[in-house]
C-alpha cells in the first residue's frame, strides 16, 4: 500500500484519465485516444502531445475503442506505477484486434527507461517515445502507417516546448499546470527520473510569463509552476549580441530580492520567475511544485511572503529524517539542515502550510533510523503527506550500490506507523482551523452535492461550503471555517 492524500499536483483520482480537447483547425479523420499515469508533469505533457497531434488535424475521444492511435504516458517511479501500465495495455488488445490498423503508443518515463525493449516485451505496442521526442510524434506515426514499428527515445539539453501553447485538457478553466523546467540534474540514489527525463533544463522565462497571462486573460485563476527541483530554476536570457542558445551567465546578473523588475532581468533565478508570475495579477494564484530542500532559498520565502497571490504552502520532500539514510539517498542534506529549513519557512511565512514525501525501508534503514523519520514528523507538523515504502528500480544508483535488504512486512509495518502518525497530524492542522476564515478560489460544485461548492484555501486544503448564488466557480469567497474532516475543511462563506 503506498498511501497519499490527493491534491493537485500527485492526484491519485486522475491515474488513467483519458484527455478530451475541443477540436483545432481541419480533421484528418483519425481520432486519438490519450491516458497519462504518475505526476502532473505527465499530465502537463499529454498536454503538448495532444497539442502536436491536434495541429495535424487529429481529434481525441474518450473511448479507446473507437480510437486510431492510442497513447498512455506511462511513469517508471515505482515498480507498481509499471505494473499498472502493463496491466492496463493487456485491455488494449481487444481492440486492436478488432482493428488492426489502429497504433498503439507509448509516452513518458517507461519508454525511455525500457526503449526498444519494449517493443519486444508487449507484441502489441508499435511505437515508443520518449518525454523529449513528441515533436516527432507525427512522422513515428507514419512511420508505422507504412508497417513499421518506431521508437525515439533521444533526451534533449535544451528541449523545452516552450513555443507549444498547450491546450488544456479535462480543464476546470480554473487552474492549470506550467511547466518551468525539465529534466533533473540531482541523482538521488532512489529515484529513475534523471535517466528517464534526462538533464535539467529552464524554459525561456517570459514563454512561462506569457503563458501565465494567456491562462488569465482565458479566465484562469491559479497556475501550478511545474519541476522536479524548481528551486534550481535558472534562465538565462540570450546574449542581443550572440546566437540564440548561447547566451551565457556571465553575462547577467541575478536580480536581488524586491530590485524593480521594470528592466527585463538577464538571468531569472526562481524567486524572481515566482514574483514575474505572480506580478501578472493580483487575482492569478501562483503555487508550485516540487521543492528541493537543498536548494530553497530564503529569497524564495520572501517573495512568497511579499505576493499575496503566491499561496501559502510548499510541498518539501523530507524522504527520511535521518542523515545516514539521507548520505546514501544521496540526498545532499541532512537532519539539521532540513530543520534549519523548516525553521526559516515558520519564520518568514509563519502561516504556510507543508508537505512531504517520505520513503520507508530504504536499503539498510536501521529501527532508530526510521524513527528519526517519526520525530521528524513529530518537529514538522505536516499537513500532508505522501508515503511509500522503497521500490528498486533497475538502473538507479541504489539499485547498483546497496542491497534491497529491507523485508517486505517491515517496509510494510514503517509503511503503517508513519501513516498513522500523518493521519494525526493532517487531523492536528486542519482543526487548528476551526474559527478561521479562508479566502477559496471556488474550483466547482463538491462531488458529493450540487449544493455545495468547493475549492481551495490559500494552504491548499479543500473546503466545501453551501452554493450562494452570489458567486461562481473561477470567484474567491471568504470562508469561515466551522468544522473538519482529516482531508476537509467545512463551513460558509461570509462577506
Ligand atoms: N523531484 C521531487 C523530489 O525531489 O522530491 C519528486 C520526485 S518523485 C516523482 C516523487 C516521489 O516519489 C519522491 O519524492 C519520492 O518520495 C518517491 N520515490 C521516488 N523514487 C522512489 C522509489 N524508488 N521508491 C519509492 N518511492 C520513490
Ligand atoms: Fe528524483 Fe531526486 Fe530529481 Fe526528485 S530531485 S526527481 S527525487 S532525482
């Protein structure tokens, strides 16, 4: 069991959704048939794919039956993430057998990690790509048009889509993810990502921004600035002087914290992409994801602190709280730092709500190992968090170095304690509360009621309250806060 409490950016309740778009430009007859797994990126990257295909004249359907191409953007994190996408292509067969000439794809950190492999593995899948070869998705189709099966599976250093205006898919037109960076550089010892989405890499800061304004003037209200470390975020602006692409670093400057951003910055660091979006209105929510604890400055806790609209709340993975455990993560912090961390957030932003992941039974993890991790959580409070037990992944520098020597029960029972232990604290902070009011960006109607709306608090939890005719969904209300569940806050809007 890895347990997590959904929120928007690892949203257990999507795992498999299908993406629908409204048709663009001419139809070329072929519909296409999209399902993405594992983390918003992924999502945010069905996204552009649906983009190339949709300028090729391919129109989506929700029913993979009737599709001509189908593509699942698989994720590699843990071993049962893969389970479930090979599971999940055994319900294709059916269909292709029905109808031989329909491609079957498939997107994301899978098919970079097994590539050609693949398609020896699953007769039935004919092309493979790779999260940095969509562009040329539309000739790989062709290509298998003409009997072939195809893979390209080529990482990119500079990659970015940032001229693909994605469209947005299974939208609320209310909040929607930005991608800022790709790629991770950090090779925590655990983890397939930097083999599966290749070498870290920012996105042209004013693309961000413009795509940022587009989502406003469309009426969104709250954007997700999407990376693996965003903290490690840095562009910078091509030298007027040099070829695009080669601008290089010292060159710029980095704006300090609260300098007037009226000239265009040559090198945007993280804290000054978050005020550039959050400069776009008052009224556009700003939140972001992933937080690396390394690299979280005390200028980005600032700017959190200075914007209004950039919301109270960074989602920090702890992974474990013990700093032996933490060396051979390769995590490149320890205990005290992280607390130092911790202790400088409740500092300059003393209202911001935090989340964590965590890992329990990582190679050699000790009994006083893991329950360093419980006293961590014990130091933090944290609001959520998510929790899974070790998984090995092949290729990973854990998986070369350390033996995976933690029984399965004894992952299992860390798996429980720590669950147990967020369960009281996720319980601890939403009844701190009660009493309080809280300004929501109405997302829609609950999913229980049409009677009630819900959307979410300026720290991320979700908040239902009764319909007032008042107010539409894409508004902000007040809240008064007059009861809890662990995940939920209850109560009515006041004026
Ligand atoms: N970049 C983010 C970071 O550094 O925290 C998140 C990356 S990953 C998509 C999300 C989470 O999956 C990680 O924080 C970690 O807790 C978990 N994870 C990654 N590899 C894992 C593994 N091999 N076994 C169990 N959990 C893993
Ligand atoms: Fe994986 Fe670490 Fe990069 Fe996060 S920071 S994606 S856990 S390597």
């Amino acid at each position: 069991m890895d347990l997590l409490i959904p929120d928007k950016v690892h949203d257990e309740s999507r795992q498999g959704e299908a993406l629908i778009l409204e048709p663009v430009g001419k139809h070329n007859g072929r519909k296409l048939y999209i399902e993405s797994y594992g983390c918003a990126m992924n999502f945010s990257d069905s996204e552009i794919v649906a983009s190339i295909l949709a300028e090729k004249g391919f129109e989506t359907t929700s029913d993979f039956n009737n599709a001509d191409v189908i593509f699942i953007n698989t994720c590699s994190i843990r071993e049962n993430a893969e389970v479930r996408v090979r599971n999940r292509l055994k319900e294709f067969a059916g269909a292709k057998f029905r109808n031989p000439g329909m491609v079957v794809g498939v997107l994301g950190c899978m098919a970079e990690r097994l590539k050609a492999k693949f398609l020896e593995e699953e007769k039935l899948v004919d092309v493979v790509v790779g999260p940095d070869a969509y562009r040329d998705l539309p000739n790989l189709i062709e290509q298998v048009d003409s009997g072939q099966r195809a893979v390209n599976v080529l990482l990119s250093r500079e990659e970015t889509y940032a001229d693909i205006s994605p469209v947005r898919l299974n939208s609320n037109g209310i909040n929607a993810f930005v991608s800022i960076m790709r790629g991770c550089d950090n090779m925590c010892s655990f983890c397939v990502v930097p083999f599966t989405r290749g070498r870290e890499r920012s996105r042209d800061a004013y693309s961000v921004v413009a795509e940022c304004k587009d989502l406003f003037d469309k009426g969104y209200r709250e954007v997700t600035l999407l990376g693996q470390n965003v903290d490690s975020y840095k562009w910078t602006k091509p030298h007027p002087a040099l070829s695009k692409g080669e601008g290089s670093e010292e060159d710029g400057k980095v704006l300090s914290f609260g300098e007037d951003l009226g000239e265009a910055p040559e090198v945007v660091n993280f804290a000054n992409l978050l005020e550039m979006v959050a400069l776009v209105s008052p009224e556009l929510r700003v939140r972001f994801s992933t937080s690396h604890p390394k690299d979280i400055t005390d200028e980005v806790l600032h700017t959190i602190a200075k914007y209004e609209n950039i919301c109270n709340y960074i989602h920090l993975p702890v992974q474990s709280g013990n700093s032996r455990i933490l060396d051979i993560m390769n995590r490149t912090y320890d205990r005290e730092w992280y607390m130092n961390r911790i202790d400088a957030i409740r500092r300059i932003i003393p209202e911001c709500a935090i989340s964590t992941d965590v890992i329990t039974g990582f190679c050699t993890e000790t009994e006083d190992e893991h329950n360093d991790t419980v006293t961590m959580m014990d130091y933090v409070k944290y609001d959520f968090a998510y929790m899974f037990k070790y998984s090995e992944r092949p290729g990973t520098l854990a998986a070369k170095r350390y033996a995976d020597d933690i029984p399965e029960e004894i992952k299992q029972r860390r798996l429980a304690q720590i669950v147990a232990k967020q369960q009281e604290y996720s319980f601890y902070r939403m009844q701190a509360r009660i009493g309080k009011v809280e300004k929501v960006l109405i997302e829609g109607y609950s999913k229980k009621s049409d009677k009630d709306y819900c959307g979410r608090s300026d720290q991320n939890a979700m908040v239902i309250f009764p319909v007032s005719e008042n107010y539409k969904p894409g508004q902000y209300v007040n809240v008064l806060v007059e009861r809890t569940t662990s995940a939920t806050l209850i109560g009515t809007i006041v004026d």
